[in-house]
C-alpha cells in the first residue's frame, strides 16, 4: 500500500514505542466521537470536528433548509471558523517546541504534540465546566461550539504532524479509504491495518458512548472524552521521552503541520 505520508517514525522505533502510539490516537478518536455525539445531538445538525461534513450543512442552510429539517448556518459557521483557529494555533505551539539543543524528541510522539494536546485539553475543561453550569446547554450553543471546534482543531493539527499515514484522529475518510482499498488489494499490513480499523472503530464507538451519556448522565458528558484525552497526554509524557541525540528534533514533523 503506497500512503500518501510516510511513517517517519517506524524506522526508529520499537513495535512496543509504535503499537502506544496507535492506541493513544485510538484513545483520542474515541474521545472526538464523543464530542461529535454530544454537539450533534445538542446543537441540532453540526459537528465539532468533521468539517467537510460541516461544510455540506453549510450549503443546505444556504439554500435556505434551516431547523429543524436543516442546520442553524451560524453554528456551523462558528464551528468552521473555531476549527480553523484551533489548527492555525497549532502552528506556533508546534515550532516553539520543536526544538532542543540537548535532545531530541522522541519521533514516536514528540513532546510539541503533548504540548499542544495539553492546551487543547483546557479548552476542553472550559466546554466542561460552562456545560455542567448551565442551566440549559443549548443555550450556550454557540460558546460551546467554539470551544470544543477550537480544541479539536488545534489536536488535528497536532496529531498531523506525527505523520501517520491515514489517521487524524477527527476526520476518517482517507483512513476508511485506505483501509478499504487495502483490503481489496491485499496490500495492508497487519500492523497497518489493525491501526486504520482501531481508529475507525474507536471514532464510532466513541459516538455510541457520547450517545448513552446524554441520555443516561447528561450533566458530565464531558467529563469522559476530558479524562481520555488527559490520560492520552499522562502516557506519552511519561512513557514516549525523548531521547540524548546530537541532531535536532525532527523539524519535518513541524513542517508538514505548517503546511
């Protein structure tokens, strides 16, 4: 299978370093689908992370289908322009980190990426604290929807940057089409595709947990995608270090992020 980005890291890494790394961004994807849940059927028609379907609603409003049938096209467009901030943040994050004069990151997940993940997780703690606060989320509808389409956005352009091939952790296309046309091929890897099938299973279960918590313990929701994502950020701090090298830290990462 030819991926359109190369997995930089697998050629310095152990199996044991690479299969953490592919469970943590199976732990994000789930956390996303459960923001996905949680706005969707909050907010009415619009999604936190996957922006080209945001971009369709945004056309269906347009048109003139508003709610219930269609999307409120402010909300949409609150998500598109809060998502698009959260990646462009992402970018001075990335290069304020992506160096050391001692070390080196770790290739497997570089401390730039925990970092960043870490900012993204206090807006996550801010959507949480303003849901369980108020009197009717969906009041807060737009407040709400910045927040958490700012703090995904800003965890897509991170996890970009590992350059992964096929795997985002808030958009599944490329990685359904590769897994699929891998599939049929019969070009994927065993390592590759149990990565490309956690990642989408992760993503749909994670929506089917968002679900049941709006519907069985509304008031903390989000309380479950928040600790997923804060015990992503504990295990690649403590277990993925970086490592004693005279090179510098992997500036390609940043640059693919950057561009």
């Amino acid at each position: 299978m030819n991926d359109r980005v190369v997995d930089r890291a697998a050629a310095h890494a152990t199996p044991a370093e690479l299969a953490l790394r592919d469970w943590l961004l199976v732990g994000l994807s789930v956390a996303t689908g459960i923001y996905e849940a949680i706005v969707f059927l909050t907010f009415g028609k619009v999604f936190t992370a996957a922006q080209t379907g945001n971009l369709v609603l945004l056309g269906i409003g347009v048109a003139g289908t508003h709610e219930p049938a269609g999307p409120n096209p402010v909300t949409v467009v609150i998500s598109l322009g809060a998502f698009a901030v959260g990646v462009a943040l992402a970018i001075p994050i990335l290069r304020a980190f992506s160096r050391d004069r001692q070390t080196a990151d770790n290739l497997v997940w570089p401390r730039r990426v925990t970092i960043a993940l870490a900012i993204a997780l206090i807006l996550q703690v801010a959507f949480m604290v303003v849901w369980i606060t108020a009197a009717s989320p969906a009041s807060l509808a737009y407040a709400l929807m910045g927040l958490s389409a700012l703090a995904l956005g800003l965890q897509a352009n991170a996890i970009r940057s590992l350059n992964v091939p096929s795997i985002s952790t808030t958009a599944f296309t490329a990685a359904y089409i590769d897994l699929f046309s891998g599939l049929v091929t019969w070009s994927l890897t065993a390592y590759s595709a149990r990565r490309l099938v956690a990642s989408v299973v992760g993503m749909a279960a994670g929506a089917c947990l968002g679900d049941v918590m709006l519907s069985h313990a509304h008031p903390y929701a989000p309380v479950v995608p928040l600790v997923v994502t804060a015990i992503v950020i504990v295990i690649a701090w403590v277990t993925l270090k970086p490592r004693v090298t005279s090179e510098p830290a992997g500036a390609l990462s940043v640059q693919q992020a950057v561009k």
